[in-house]
C-alpha cells in the first residue's frame, strides 16, 4: 500500500518526469518511411519550397474517366495535380500509379517518381513513363499494351501529410466471341476459363467489352463467364428458352458465379493481331496433323481463333473456305455475306470440333520480320553455314523464300544478294536502280538461284517472332562503351538486347526510340516506328550506325525474359 508521503512525491515528480520525456524525445532524429526515395524534410523549413499547412490545399485531377486503346498501342492516362491558392514557388512530390486488373485481386504498383528518380514494376518495367508535359502533370504514359493491362489505374500525389488520388479505367478494344471446349457446353470453371482464352490469344472480357459487342449485334444464348466472376449473355433477339420472348433485349445476367464450382462457358476478347492470318492454298484437304504440319513448313503455325477473330475484325479477313485451327475447331471468316457462305449477316462461322481424321483446310498465322544482316567484318562474308549461324546468335532463322516475298510485299527494299533457308542467293527490290538489277526491271525479288553453300560468300536475310521478353532503352546517368552497355543490362537483371529481338520488338511492339543503343553483336541501332525530323528517313524501319569502335559512348538496349 502506498503511503501518503510516497503519493505526495509522485505527484510533486510528476511534472519534472513529463519535461525530461520531452527533452529526450526532442533530441532524437525525425524516424522516417523509406521505399527507397529521398524525401526531403518539409517539417523543419528546408523542403523543396514553402510549407503549406496555412490553408493551402492539394487537388487531383484526371481530364478523362476511360481510355481505350488497341493492343500494342500506346496510351496516355491522364493526371494533373494543383494547389489552391497557387503556390509561389514549384514543389517536389511524390507521384505513385498503381493497378487494380479487371479480373479482381490486389492494387500493385505501376510507378513510383519522386523529383528524378523514377521506377517502374513487375509487366510495366520498360513499357511505362511520366509525361510530365508541363508543370503538375503526372499522367501515365503506356506502351505496347497488352491484353491484361486492362482495369482501373490510380495516380496518387503525396506532397508531406497530403496525398490526393485520382482514377482512370483503361479497356483494351478487340472483337468479342464465345467459346466453348471440345468437350461441350457449359464445363469450364472460371479458372478454366481464363486459360481457354488465354491459349486462343485472348483474355477474359469485361461487361463493357460485353455490352459494346451486344450493341454491336453479338446475340448469343449461351451464358458465359466474364472478367469480374460475373456470368451473363447478350441477346438482341429475344426468344425461347434464350430468356423467353417476354424479356427485351440486353444483357441477360446470372450475377457473380462460384469460380471453383459453377461451371459455363466463356466470353473472350482478342484485339489487333502481331503477324497475319491467310487460309493456306494447298493441293488438297488435310487432316488436323497435316494441318499443323503445313503451317509449320510455311514457317508459321496454324491459327488461333483468337487470331482468326481479330484478322476477321479488324483486317477484313473473307474467306468462305472452312479450315482447320489450333483448338481442333473449323471456322471460316464472312465479312461479305453472300449465298452458300452461311447466314447474311458478317461473322466468323463454326463447323465445332470435328474427328481430327476429317479432310478440311487450314488457316495458318505467320509472324515474322525479316531483316537483312551482314557481320562486323563488311559485306559478303558469309558462307551459307556462316549465315545461318549468326541468325541464331541474333535469336532468329534464316528467311524461307515466302517469308522474303512476304516482306517485299510489305515495302523491304535492300540491294545486298543474302543467304535464304534453301540455300538460294536473292534480294527484295521495291525501288529499281543502278546498281540493283538496273531500273529497267522492274520491282520484285532477284535471284542468283542456288550458290555454293561452301564456297560462296554473301549476306544473309534472317527472320525473327514475336518477342517471349522485352526489350527496352536503359535510361542511364550518361552513355556508356560497350563494354560498360553489357554490364549496364547485367546489373538490371536483363542481357544485351541482340538484333532479331530488336527488330522484333520494333515489328511486333511498336517500339519507338530515337536514341542510338548498342545491342549485343556490336553494333549500334535504333527503331522507329514514327518517322519524324532528326530521326533518320522519313520511314518507319531499324536505323544502323554500323560497328562503331568499342570505346565509342552510347546508349544500349536491353532485354529481359518473361515479360518482366
């Protein structure tokens, strides 16, 4: 028990414990937060400009609530911050973008900027930057979009205690179709689903892709999973058993669906397509193994129905052929309606899953860029087994015949005679001149017919896919020789970007630089899918400064794996 003496001391202490508790307190360094950013202290009166706690306010604002775009688009999602009343002098804050998928889970970060230091994270590394226009703009902008980076994007400004938010929804537009598995209708959960449409190069749809596509005139009876969990389908001609003909057209819905358990088909998406889609003339019909077989020889591989989807809607892809594809479905693409092709409306038509023994066609996808090459040591040096070898050191094949023909077509003009995969000598000639076959031929590909595959030496055309990684400018303090360019990428967790996947990247991403870069051969190039002043010819195409001496200062690019 406490004495009355013991009380009295502690009452009279009291006041002195309180003083010395704040004394030492106040003597400790202000404890921060750290994500890696400097931040400086706005608390004691060396900020980056005046306080604002004397009735100052931040705001932020975005000038849309949805952005649409293609895949492999760029776009640019707006955010402006301000104070009210305006302040005298600019201040440093901290800009962060994060992103909530259509499909649900947790908000992940996208960027982090504070004053110059900028980074970005995980799927966008490389592919998202500040626009930073004029002063307060801290809109996002994106490139080569993807068909996931589809949701609802927060650009968050954090100025001391202040931190002010806004959002912008970006939805990736394509062609909508239902899918359902050879095994029949209604038997995907919704894990199942999203993997389905994965494998046809697509994804998931939301219900505004959904709903666009029934104002559209998608008009199907059979209920699907969507983005959100939700299962729902569209009918534009009400009737039985599709709702009954009591209802009015819409979007008929049976809400959120157990993922695990419930089981219906599915509603995909697929936007612009990376290569192209052509039903494969061949001498007769084919089973699904010589199906396959034939695209592969093509030096393609047989369509997706996604990709046969996007070829119908947005190259016109018209063909009242039916033909094999990837899932073992035949289909065949209508955007001119006419007797004997099916219904007289534009659709893609299904023959379902016939037995993989039945003759049909094919429709195969080929995507590729050819480019030619030739090695550090100058123009026609390569034997046939020279030339094939420093494709695949620059992650790509020799070009087939077709694929040259194909990229002649589509405007490549060289004049240097290079190696082809059947050992002929040709070059693609869109522009006839001395000393090019002279200009009284006219345009196309020449030939030297079959060379010596020992003996004779030439350049080499080789050929490049679609990219499994990206590739990406590596903002440094300062340009750098080669061999600092490879130990720049190293220390990115990424390698020096080789020629195929910049050409790739450049065909299939719409990369677009104008800053000369290394890559892994040692040669310096740039790609422009733009063409502007300062930026070489007014051509969009892989600009090459050569094999420039080691020591020489430049940038580099870089390529990771897996998108990352």
């Amino acid at each position: 028990m406490i004495s009355a003496l013991e009380l009295t001391m502690m009452t009279h202490s009291r006041p002195l414990l309180v003083m010395w508790l704040q004394l030492l307190i106040s003597s400790f360094p202000a404890l921060g937060y750290s994500d890696r950013f400097v931040y400086q202290d706005i608390f004691n009166g060396t900020g980056n400009g005046e306080l604002h706690f004397n009735g100052v306010k931040l705001f932020v604002d975005s000038s849309q609530t949805s952005v649409y775009a293609l895949r492999g688009s760029n776009a640019t999602l707006s955010c402006r911050y301000w104070y009210k009343p305006a302040l005298s002098s600019p201040r440093k804050v901290r800009v962060k973008w994060s992103w909530l998928p259509a499909m649900g889970g947790h908000e992940t970060d996208v960027l982090v900027a504070f004053g110059p230091s900028t980074r970005s994270f995980g799927d966008f590394k490389g592919r998202v930057h500040l626009q930073q226009n004029s002063s307060g703009d801290a809109s996002l902008f994106m490139t080569e979009l993807q068909l996931n980076d589809t949701g609802r994007y927060r650009c968050e400004i954090v100025d001391g205690v202040e931190d002010e938010s806004t959002t912008v929804e970006l939805e990736l537009r394509g062609v909508v179709f239902p899918y359902q598995p050879p095994i029949g209708r209604y038997n995907l959960t919704y894990h199942e689903a999203r993997q389905v449409c994965e494998e046809q190069d697509s994804t998931l749809a939301t219900f505004k892709q959904l709903f666009q596509a029934y104002e559209d005139g998608l008009d199907w009876c059979n209920a699907g999973w969507l983005a959100d969990g939700t299962v729902q389908y569209p009918i534009t001609k009400p009737r039985i058993p599709c709702g009954g003909p009591g209802l009015g057209s819409g979007i008929r819905s049976y809400g959120r669906r157990h993922r695990q358990l419930h089981r219906f088909d599915v509603f995909c998406i697929s936007s612009s397509l990376q290569g192209k889609v052509y039903y494969l003339q061949h001498t007769h019909k084919l089973n699904f193994t010589e199906a396959q077989q034939v695209c592969f020889d093509e030096g393609g591989q047989i369509a997706k129905v996604g990709q046969l989807y996007a070829a119908w809607k947005f190259m016109g892809l018209d063909r009242c052929d039916a033909g094999w594809l990837a899932d073992g479905s035949v289909r065949y693409p209508i955007t001119r309606p006419r007797r004997n092709c099916g219904p007289m409306e534009p659709g893609v038509r299904s023959f379902g899953f016939p037995p993989p023994h039945q003759k049909h066609g094919v429709y195969c996808y080929s995507a590729v860029v050819v480019f030619p090459y030739q090695p550090p040591i100058g123009r026609y040096n390569l034997t046939y087994h020279e030339a094939r070898q420093v494709c695949e050191e620059q992650d790509s094949t020799l070009a087939t015949f077709k694929q040259l023909f194909q990229a002649w077509k589509e405007g490549l003009n060289w004049c240097n005679a290079g190696w082809l995969a059947d050992g002929t000598v040709q070059y693609p000639i869109t522009k006839p001149r001395k000393p090019c076959g002279g200009p009284g031929l006219g345009p196309g590909v020449r030939s030297y017919g079959h060379r010596h595959r020992q003996h004779d030496h030439y350049d080499v055309f080789c050929s490049s896919s679609p990219l499994l990684g990206k590739v990406y400018y590596l903002q440094a303090p300062h340009e750098l020789n080669f061999t600092e360019a490879q130990q720049a990428c190293f220390d990115e967790g990424a390698q020096i970007t080789k020629v195929g996947q910049l050409y790739a990247a450049w065909r299939f991403m719409g990369l677009d630089q104008c800053d000369p870069g290394w890559l892994a051969d040692g040669s310096v190039r740039y790609p422009i899918t733009r063409p502007r002043r300062n930026c070489g010819p007014m051509e969009p195409g892989v600009r090459s400064f050569g094999f420039p001496p080691p020591h020489q200062k430049h940038g580099v690019y870089c390529y990771t794996e897996g998108m990352q």
